[in-house]
C-alpha cells in the first residue's frame, strides 16, 4: 500500500470542487496569494476534502487570527462535508446535460455472420478467418449474379433486403454464440437455411461440427443516431461524451431524485486509486449530475452540526502531524485554531513594499547609478529577485610600474600609490625622474648617446576597475553619485566611511584604518 486513503485527491483538483481557492483574506498581492496559497497546498498534499477545506480557512483567515469550530463554518467547509459522505467523486463520467436524439437508444451487440461456401464434402460451411467476407457480401453477390439459377429466381430484391434487415447483422442484447446447430434448430433461421439450400442444393448439409461459431464477428453497439449526419450535434446515448469532471450519480434517472450512489468510502488505496473514484457501471448517462450544479443547493441543506463535525474530525487530523501546521489554544468549542506557516510573511511583506514602493524597473538609472537584478529564482510561479545599484560608468584607479633591466615584469612597490587619472600617473612619473636627477641622483644601469645619458629603466601604468555595489533599498536621487562615493573612500575618514558602508553590499577596495593613539613618553 503508497499510504493513500480512498477520497483523498489534490489541491489543484479539489479547486474545481469550489473547497479552496487562489485568494486570502489578508492581502491581494498576487505573489504573496500565491505563496501562502501554495506552501499551504504543499504542506497539506493529498487528503480528504474537509482537510483541504479546513486548512484553506484556516490560512485565508491570516496570521494572528484564531478561529473557533463555528468560524470555520463557511461555503467551503459546508461543501466539502458534502463531499465526506462519499456521494460526490471524481472521474470520468459521461457529460451531464447532453441532450439525446430519442431515436435508436439501445445497449446490443451486433453479430455478423461469416460467408457461406459450399466444400468439396458438399457440406454448407461459413469463412469467419482472417480476410474472410460476411453473409453481407454473400447476399449481395447473389443479388448480382442475375437473380437465375437453373432456370429459378434465386433471390428478389425485397427478398434481399429482408434478408439483410434480419440477419446483417443480427442485434441481441446480450453477446452470444451461434452455432451451425443453432441455424439448424432455431426457426428464427428458416429463411437463411432455405436460401442455401435453394443456391447449394436441398441435398447440401451444413458443416461437420455443429458446435463451431458461424460468427465472423461481434460488437457492441447503442443503435443507430438520429444525428448521426449532423456534424454539429452531440447526441448523449450514441456518441457517448465524456468528461473528467466532480459528479455525482442519482439512484434512478428522475431529474428531481436526490437519492445518490457512493463513490467512495473510507479505506486504504493504491497509489493512483483516486484517479478514477466512480468505479461502477450499472448506471445510464441521464443519472448523472455535475457537482457544479448541487453544490450550492447541498451546502446549503446540510445541517450545522454535520459540518463541524467533520471539521473537528479533520482538526484532530491535523493535530497529529509532525510539522504543528495547526496550533492549539484552549478546549471544547471555544478554543481557538490558528494556520502557523507564516515565517515567510514578513520578508515577502518587505520584499513586496521594496520593490512596489518607488515602482522601479530593471535598467533604471538614476543619478549615475543603475538599477540590477542579481540572485534570481522563481517560486510559486513569480520571479523572485534581489536589486542593486551599480555604476553606469567605469571607474578607475592608474598605478604607476617600474621595470628595472633584471626584473622580469614591473615591480609592484608602488602599488598603494594610486592616481584618479592616467595623466596624474605619467606626471608623478615625471617629477619622480626630475626628483632624482635634481637631488644629485645618477643610473646604475644606462646607455650613452653622445652626451646624453638615458636610463635603462623603464615606466608603465597600468589600471585596476573599482567596483561596487549599493544595496536596492537606497535611493540614488537622495545620495552621492558613484564619483563622489570612490571619492570618499580615497580620501575620507574611516569613521566617516563607517557611516555608508551599511548602505552598501560591496563597497570600494580600499583597506583604511584608524591609527591607534599616540602616548606621551616620560622623561
């Protein structure tokens, strides 16, 4: 056994029975509908009716909102204990309200004979194998053959078409065999035997073994449409509609009979068991009824008591769970139930208010800075996602290199000193050069050409990109551009960067610290 009760169904199919719906009580934000409508039809899975019911009142009701047993009385909980009784199910049953021709309605099975030859025994033998033909067909030939045979006429065509009408093929209620010993002994067959005999000679007997079937085969069939040329009608009994739908099925096929067939109780099933929970067939299309069109009628006319009854029962259900998706306070009809999946609330309340608040969009800009969308996930059917703010240009800081002639690349002492410009690199480059020259500094390592002297030392300037990123809730028209902010971190402060640095989620690489105080040294 999968652990599955007969009755149980899914949230999704229990919202076509009008127990639960996409809609709260406490909001009408879609996405925060969809959340608590959707960890609710997680955390309840399959179950009964009334626990579906029960758990969408619950949840509709919202978080701080206890109900007692008579609270929880509503339309969905009157239905669904309708539906408790067994009498409402689910499945595929012939569509309700299709109207019928009124011609031909019957329930049979056709049996067409198989075609009559003669052996080399001189015995009358019907083909019913593969690729065989009918009596139909053998009739018609003999029609064909021009009606003489030794000087007689073998068949008229109102004799034809008697025959025809009575044995092509042959309509009973029930499926049976016939035998060459049925043709033989049933009068009903008179006609038959005496046109084989006419066509193969009085002296030809029918086959050897006079239990065979002469039957080349058997169907079922409901008769014969008054509609059956008008493409734009369905007719109830012949074409037979179906549809998967909530029904319930009347006990007679009166209109007002409101006396109904079970299609379930209460007892273990298979996984899958619940697909189809009508599972008789002594019934006819004019009996059943959409849910639809008894609900309302059936919630109304159930009495209070049965309701919270059931609602109790389903209370105590859900008490037993291990996840405490139901709390508890007091005793007797007085105590109070309350839904308790509500951790998610409050962040998908500020999510929501964050992200509505300044009706923002992806792409905006403002104020040099650019709206992203970062960490996106979907959940409940809505994309989910955080925001940043990024710069709209590229910043940068230049630092100078410098490549003595046995080093291999650029040396990386001067990496701390950084420019805001490439131009302010090349004249610290300059002056550092001049510097030198001024305070009596000579080459180790240069080239002469005639009296100049050039260093072999070489100057580079390379680049690094600042990035940053600036939390979504921060509005840009009311802070520094991304300039003036790079601008702080260069130069301000550490307790002035204290200040910002909670506005940003990753803030420009600068490592600043604060001296620790000086002491005053004794004599």
């Amino acid at each position: 056994m999968s652990g599955e009760w007969k009755g149980w169904q899914t949230w999704d199919i229990f919202e076509k029975a009008g127990i639960v719906e996409n809609a709260v009580d406490f909001s009408e934000e879609a996405i925060i509908v969809d959340h608590a409508v959707g960890r609710t039809k997680r955390a309840i899975g399959k179950c009964w009716p009334m626990d579906a019911a029960v758990a969408y009142t619950l949840m509709k009701a919202g978080p701080n909102n206890p109900l007692k047993w008579a609270d929880m009385v509503n339309t969905y909980t009157r239905a669904a204990a309708v539906m408790m009784t067994g009498k409402v199910g689910w499945g595929e049953v012939p569509t309700p309200s299709t109207p019928s021709c009124g011609h031909d309605e019957v329930t049979a099975y056709t049996h067409a004979i198989g075609y009559p030859t003669i052996n080399s025994d001189s015995q009358i033998i019907f083909k019913t194998g593969y690729g065989s033909s009918t009596l139909r067909a053998w009739l018609d030939a003999q029609l064909e053959a021009g009606n003489v045979h030794e000087g007689q006429i073998i068949i008229s065509d109102e004799e034809h078409k008697a025959l025809v009408a009575k044995y092509c093929p042959i309509r009973l209620s029930k499926q049976t065999t016939i035998t060459y010993l049925t043709l033989m002994q049933d009068s009903f067959f008179a006609d038959l035997v005496a046109l084989l005999q006419k066509v193969f000679g009085v002296k030809a007997q029918l086959g050897g073994n006079h239990t065979l079937s002469i039957l080349k085969a058997t169907k079922h069939t409901h008769g014969k449409c008054k509609w059956a040329d008008d493409p734009t009608k369905t007719c109830r009994h012949h074409d037979r509609p179906t549809s998967r739908i909530w029904s319930m099925i009347r006990q007679n096929a009166d209109e007002g009979d409101t006396d109904f067939k079970i299609a379930w109780r209460r007892a273990p099933t298979h996984s899958g068991g619940n697909h189809q929970q009508w599972n008789i067939s002594n019934y006819k299309p004019a009996q059943v009824v959409a849910w639809d069109e008894m609900r309302r009628g059936m919630s109304q006319g159930i009495p209070e008591s049965d309701v919270i009854k059931s609602i109790r029962e389903s209370l105590a259900r859900m008490m037993k769970r291990e996840d405490n998706i139901v709390s508890k306070e007091g005793r007797g009809k007085n105590s109070l139930h309350a839904w308790s999946d509500w951790g998610w609330l409050a962040e998908m309340s500020a999510y929501v208010k964050n992200t509505s608040s300044k009706n923002r969009k992806e792409g905006d800009i403002e104020n040099g800075w650019k709206y992203c969308k970062v960490r996106s996930r979907r959940s409940f059917g809505h994309e989910i996602a955080d925001f940043v703010w990024r710069p709209v240009e590229t910043i940068k800081d230049y630092l100078c290199g410098r490549k003595e002639p046995s080093d291999w690349s650029a040396s990386g002492v001067l990496n701390t000193l950084r420019f805001s410009t490439k131009q302010q690199c090349i004249d610290f480059m300059a002056a550092v050069s001049q510097a030198h020259l001024d305070n009596g500094g000579h080459y180790a390592n240069r080239t002469h050409d005639g009296l100049e002297k050039v260093e072999n030392g070489e100057w580079s300037i390379r680049s690094v990109e600042l990035s940053m990123t600036m939390h979504g809730r921060i509005d840009p028209e009311d802070y520094l551009t991304p300039q003036e902010v790079v601008a702080m971190w260069r130069n301000g402060a550490p307790a002035v960067l204290a200040e910002h640095k909670s506005n940003f989620e990753k803030s420009p690489s600068y490592t600043v610290k604060q001296a620790p105080p000086k002491t005053e040294g004794g004599d």
